[in-house]
C-alpha cells in the first residue's frame, strides 16, 4: 500500500477505457438494432449484465478500490445495499398493491366467472377487462411477473387490502345497532352467499329513510377502509382535502356539489374508475391536470373511499340526503371504457351551482 | 496510502486521510439517494396517463454520445490525477481541464435535451414519467454541474498557488465524486434509456 503509483499505470487506464467504450457501443448496438437471436428478456439482461460491468471496472479501476484500503470498499458497500434494499422495498410495496387489487377486481366484478368456463387463461377475458386497463396493469416488468404468479384465484370481494379484523371491529363497535338497514361494507356481509336484506337493500338505494339523515348513513360503511384507500389520494388532494392550488383541485366542499348534481352520484364513480383529464374550474380557480383512473382498485374501495369523501372535511352536513356508496353501485360503472376525456365531458353535462 | 496523502493529513484512529473517507462515506449516501430516485422512476414507468412517453421522446443516439462523453471523462480524470502524483504539471491542468470540458459537453447535451422535451410538451408537470424523468436526470445534472465547478476551480487555484503530488489526495476527492456521477449515469442509461427501447 505504500508504493507512490498504486494500482494501476497510464495503460492499464488506457484499456479500461477503451473497453468501456467498446461496452457502450454494444449496448447501443444491441437496442439499435433486433438482434434476431436474443429474446426480449435476454437482451435486457444482456444490458443489465454490461451496465454491472462498467459500473464494476470504474469502481475497481478508475475510483481505486481495487486497490484501496478496505475501509473505503465497507463503507461503499453498505450504501449500496441500503440503496439496492430501498429500491427492492419500493418495487415490491407498489407492487403488491397494485397486483392485490387488479386481482380482486378481475375476480370480484362479475360474479361468477366458474372457474368451469373456458380455459384459465381466459379468464381475465371473462371478466371483462378491456385491453386498454390490461395494458395499465402489466405494463411494468414487476406486476407483470407478479400477476403471473398470483394466479390462484381467491374468493369474490376479498382484496389482499382488506382491513384486518382489529380494524373491522373497531370500526363496526361504535355502529352495530342497525345492521339490516343497508348493506354494510364489511367483507363478512358481501361474501357470495346472497343473504336476502342484502340484496332487496342494493336494489332499493332510494332515500326514503330520510328520518335521520346524517347520522345511520355516515356509519353504514367501512370506515377503515375508507380512510385507507384515501391514502392513495392523500398525496395530490392532501389530508385536509383542500388539494394544492393550482395543481390538484380540493375535494372539500366540491365534492357535495358534484354529488348533489344531477347524476353527479354516478358521475363520482366514473372519475374514479375512468380518470378526468382536462381544465376543470373549481370555486373560481383553473386547475389543468389530469385525475389518473384507479380501475384496479376493487369495488368495495372505491365505494369506502368516496364514503369516506363525501363524510370527511364538513362535506356530510353540504351533501343533500346522503347514502353511502355500495361496492354493487361501482361495480356497475365499470367496462363503459371511458376516457379521462370523456369524463371531462360528462362534468361539462352536470348542472354545478 | 500514498505517503504524500499521508504526511499531509492529519492521522486518526482509522490511519486514513480524513478527506478521503468523508468522500466515502457521502458517496455511500448519495447511492441511496439515487437508489430511491431510480426505484421511484421504476415504480411509475408505464403508467402515465397522457404523452409524450419515453418511446416517442428518448433519443438513444444522442444520448449514447453523451454518455461517452461522460465515460471518457473519467478516463482523462484518472490521467490528470496520475500526472499531478507525477509532478507533471502541465499535463495535470491539460486533463483537469479536459474533465471540466468533457462534463460541459455532457450538460450541454443535457440542456439540448431538457429544452427539447419542452417543446415538444414533456414538462415537470405534464406527466408521471416527466416528474420522475426530469427530478432524476436533472439530480445527476446537477452533481455534474457540481463536479465541472469543483474541477474548474481545482484548475484555477493551480495557478494561484503552486500545486505537487502533497496534494494529490484533493484531486483525488474530486475524482471520486467524478467518477460517482459517472457510474450513476452508467446505471441511468441503461435503466431510463436503454431499457425502454428493448
């Protein structure tokens, strides 16, 4: 370690450099050009493979670790698996999100998809999946290997982001008294298993139960899912539901004018299964950005988290006659193949005041 | 250890020059900077709502020449540090400076790149993959531009006081970091760039 010159001579610099190069012009050749024999897949890891390399000999060459005291490769090291650890944890945290509930959704929107009909691979076709929400759901590596794996199928309306029985219990301690009134959203009553009250209540959502307003319908829901599901909106419309001016528009106190709207119950539903993209005024102010769709959410999270919306920020005591959404109601919206365009549309059609 | 290294730094427990690891360490960090700022581009890929995508809008040859560029600067940096070991004057500020130019040339193509991509719509705002495209590319700008003023300024004081090996761990420091953002792009190309067009 002591000699003045360690390591490596000017040639020695010279031909790693040379290499590198070489290195970069084969991976330019390689996306450049199909290279007939190579799959997909290969020439990706062929890439990986000579992006690792160079890394490797500039590391070892040009920054003298090869070399070096030890000291420096250690505390190199450990960085770099604290980063490879954060870059895992990133993929692997969207991608069970993202996987559980396009799954749950592809199982849980139209009821009987026997596994009997068709071959299995038909299946996603049964249920109605267009293209277009298939291409969204696969179209980065990770889900793609990970819905290939996930391939079991689980029972209907039952999410990988189902609230845990704590939370169930929690929620439904204070609101137990009147459970035949609606259907409430806990996965226990949406099981397959058609009990009557549920299914006379989805078919009758009139507000004819208008003694008391406010106070049965704000409870008649999954709260905890609902809160939890609002943490996928949380970051643009912000926690106190005011959004950010002039990029996301506020859901407090909007809200309850576009649910009170003609058809604006409906129309709720469609911005979140479709996206809204476009100029939208909101209390005097332009907003110009676009709503993503949140298709694979399932039903009974798009449903909770408009509840939990239209319930949140003073929107319960602005909304004309409340009833909470059912997971039957979303369901409904889905496979009309919207554009986030035609949402826009549709706002534009809403009598606001 | 180099003994020139050493005679100028003061020891401590870890008999290493104090610079010299401090540069470690912050590189150590700054691998799990860009670790997130990589993941976070992965994790959004493919799923903008809107256009441009990158497939309409990356330019591979461009950004192949570029990131040449960038390589060789790491070569003339090891050249221009090798030199100043060597009391080579001269050719320690001709390569310090070739690195400085080298860089420039990268961020120029980087500044064609980002105006481009304006005009032709992609903008911070516009969508999931400009968010994400411009706060990681633009972060790696940013430390070039970093690195071109530090050598820059490396290249002055030379002339303002006279420079020998004794300092050669100073330029080292600024190597490393150079080389840092290097293979940082090394891994941008292939995983923003290269990856896209497979």
């Amino acid at each position: 370690m002591s000699h003045e010159h360690r390591g490596s001579s000017v040639a020695t610099y010279t031909l790693i450099a040379l290499i590198l190069g070489v290195i970069t012009y084969l991976e330019f050749s390689v996306v450049e050009h199909d290279i007939p024999w190579l799959s997909n897949g290969e020439t990706i890891a062929a890439l990986i493979i000579m992006s690792l390399i160079k890394f490797a000999l500039v590391v070892a060459f040009f920054m003298h670790l090869k070399d070096d005291e030890r000291t420096y490769t250690g505390f190199f090291s450990t960085g770099m698996i604290f980063a490879l650890a954060t870059f895992i944890a990133l993929g692997l945290l969207f991608t069970f999100r993202g996987v559980s509930s396009a799954w749950a959704r592809a199982y849980s929107g139209t009821g009987v998809v026997a596994a009997s009909e068709g071959a299995p691979g038909e299946e996603h076709e049964a249920s109605g999946i267009p293209e277009e929400v298939k291409a969204l759901i696969t179209s980065d590596g990770y889900s793609r290997q990970l819905s290939e794996v996930l391939d079991t199928p689980r029972p209907k309306n039952q999410s990988l982001t189902s609230p845990p029985p704590a939370a169930e219990l929690a929620s439904g301690f204070t609101l137990k008294p009147a459970p035949p009134l609606f259907t409430s959203a806990t996965p226990a009553s949406t099981t397959p298993t058609p009990s009557e009250p549920a299914s006379g209540a989805t078919q009758t959502p009139e507000p004819s139960t208008t003694e008391t307003p406010a106070v049965p319908a704000a409870v008649e829901w999954d709260q905890a899912l609902g809160e939890q599901t609002f943490a996928n909106c949380v970051g643009c419309h912000q926690a106190t539901g005011k959004g950010i001016p002039g990029a996301f528009p506020p859901l407090a106190e909007h809200l309850p004018k576009l649910y009170n709207a003609d058809g604006g119950r409906s129309y709720l539903i469609k911005v979140l299964l479709y996206g809204l993209q476009g100029k939208i005024t909101v209390s005097g102010q332009d907003f110009n950005g676009a709503m993503p769709s949140w298709q694979n959410l399932g039903d009974e999270q798009i449903a909770a988290v408009m509840n939990h919306e239209l319930t949140s920020w003073g929107n319960d005591g602005l909304v004309d006659s409340f009833t909470p959404y059912q997971a039957e109601e979303v369901s409904a919206q889905r496979d009309q193949g919207l554009t986030p365009a035609q949402v826009l549309e549709l706002r534009g059609s809403l009598e606001l005041p | 250890m180099s003994q020139a290294a050493l005679e100028h730094q003061p020891y401590r427990s870890t008999k290493l020059p104090d610079i010299k690891l401090m540069m470690w360490i912050f590189l150590a960090s700054d691998c799990m900077f860009f670790g997130s700022l990589i993941g976070t581009y992965l994790v959004y890929k493919g799923r903008s709502l809107v256009g441009p995508t990158p497939l309409e809008i990356l330019n591979i040859p461009l950004t192949t020449i570029s990131s040449f560029v960038l390589l060789m600067s790491s070569f003339l940096m090891v050249l221009a540090l090798h030199a100043l070991r060597l009391d080579n004057i001269p050719q320690f500020r001709l390569w310090t400076f070739g690195v400085a130019f080298f860089g420039s040339i990268f961020l120029g193509f980087q500044i064609f790149e980002f105006t481009h991509f304006v005009l032709e719509g992609l903008t911070l705002q516009q969508n999931l993959f400009g968010t994400t495209f411009f706060v990681l590319t633009g972060t790696h700008g940013i430390h070039v531009t970093v690195g071109v003023l530090w050598l820059s300024s490396i290249l002055i004081a030379s002339f303002v006081r006279p420079m020998s090996s004794k300092d050669a761990v100073y330029l080292e420091v600024a190597g490393l970091y150079w080389h840092f953002v290097d293979i940082v792009w090394i891994v941008i190309f292939t995983v923003v760039y290269l990856v896209e067009f497979v």
